[in-house]
C-alpha cells in the first residue's frame, strides 16, 4: 500500500485553518477553491466533489475529532481498492500552523497521481487560507 504524506506550514493561525478543513460541506468554497469546483453531500453523508481536472470522488466521513482539529475520510465507489486519508492542523506559533495531510491508497500504481492532486490541493489551500488570513489581519472585511 503506497504511503503520501504531505506537510506545509500556512500564515493563517490553526483555529482559522481548522475551522475551513471542518467544514465538511463547503470544501469547494473555503479551503480549496479553484482546485474543488463543486461539492454535494448524498444521502449517507458523503460528499460528492467535482475537481477543476474533471475528477469527481465520493469522500465519507470517518471522524472529525474537535480536539485534535484531524479529519479522516475515505474515497468510495472508484477505481481504487483502498483509499483513506487524514488531515491535521496543528498550532505553529502566532498567526501560523503547519497542516498534515496523508494518504494511503491501493493500488499503488495510483499514488503518483493522487500524489500530484495532494500538490496541488495543498497550493490552493495555502493561497486561500493565507489570503484569508491576510484580509482578516489588514481589517478588509472581504
């Protein structure tokens, strides 16, 4: 089973970045626009997001865990055997966090291209939740 770990710090503080990568139903919105283009939730909980590339994944939930600010979720009903995945955001000191994100996935022969849309997930959230965080602390409301 491939492994991909991702980990990049953000100039956003870790309430702020948790509070996006929490918000289960607005992905698409608050912590990856652009990359994410649309996203619905079916009737088990799952959501359903459309990916700028043209990709569309189903992600359950598997725990959202206040005190740890981790996500887990897991991609179903694709062409992957296996797919589990995990987000962390931790407190890096004023105004800033470092952000864990790992994959882990079957069959391997998947992991470099989940591997390059992790990359390109990250570059997003780093220009949205930084940008954010610049507007907020500059007092421009929007």
């Amino acid at each position: 089973m491939a492994t991909i770990h991702r980990e990049f710090e953000l100039a956003a503080s870790a309430a702020r970045v948790w509070d996006a990568l929490r918000d289960f139903r607005a992905v698409h919105e608050r912590l990856a626009p652009g990359f994410l283009t649309a996203c619905r939730i079916d009737e088990e909980g799952a959501r359903i997001l459309d990916f700028s590339n043209g990709s569309v994944a189903r992600e359950l939930p598997v725990s959202i865990d206040e005190s740890l600010r981790r996500i887990a979720y897991t991609v179903t009903g694709s062409r992957m055997r296996h797919h589990h995945a995990s987000a962390q955001v931790f407190d890096a000191g004023e105004g800033r966090s470092r952000f864990v994100w790992i994959t882990d996935v079957l069959p391997d022969e998947l992991a470099p291209y989940i591997a390059g849309m992790m990359d390109e997930g990250a570059a997003a959230m780093k220009k949205t939740l930084e940008a954010e965080a610049q507007k907020s602390s500059s007092g421009n409301p929007t």
